[in-house]
C-alpha cells in the first residue's frame, strides 16, 4: 500500500509548478492540498526551504501580497528582486496588481 509524500514535500511539489511572473499564497497551497486550515503549516514548510534550489520559494507571498518571508532569502530585497526579474512589481513589501499576477493551483493544477 502506497503512502502519501510527507506535507512538505506535497507543498514543494505545488511550488514548484507556480510559474515565472506569478505568486500564489500559503492559503491557496493549503487550499488544494485539501488541508485548508493549514497555511501556517505551509509557511513552515517553506521556511524550511530556503537552502533548496529547487523550489521558486520568492513566489510565495501572504494573502495580502505581503513579501512576509523575504528575511529568509539572505538580503532585505533578494525575494523583491527575484520578482520583479520576472515582471513582478513589488512596492513597499506587498506585490501590486496581485490578482493580475495570482496564481491558484487550484484552477491550475489537477486535482488530487
């Protein structure tokens, strides 16, 4: 009998398919894990990323927008920078025009 990946490897699946130029949130990931009271969950999950190169951690935001876990990219604009490299504008910390750049995995990805 086959297990399910461990959630944060769920997660890291799901970040790993956000596209350039896009950003989702902690919520929306939680949301098409079926686990949807877990975004805090998802933040851990992502906090525990940060030395993988593997994962686009930088499009990953609040629900606001928010650039919450920048401290983690090892300089105050490196998560900002990233984005706006890819035509993200980012303003005062938050992503401007977020629903023009919202990715849902839910509306994107299969369900599972």
């Amino acid at each position: 009998m086959e297990q399910d990946p461990p959630f944060f490897e769920r997660v890291y699946t799901v970040v790993r398919q956000i596209p350039e130029g896009k950003v989702t949130s902690y919520g929306a990931i939680a949301r098409y894990l079926a686990s949807s009271g877990s975004a805090r969950m998802v933040g851990w999950a992502m906090n525990a990323s940060h030395q993988r190169e593997d994962l686009p951690a930088h499009r990953v935001v609040n629900r606001l927008g928010l650039l919450t876990g920048k401290h983690h990219f090892g300089g105050q604009n490196i998560m900002q920078q990233l984005l706006e490299n890819e035509g993200v504008t980012v303003k005062e910390n938050q992503v401007q025009q977020l629903d023009l750049h919202f990715w849902d995995p839910t509306k994107e990805l299969p369900p599972i």
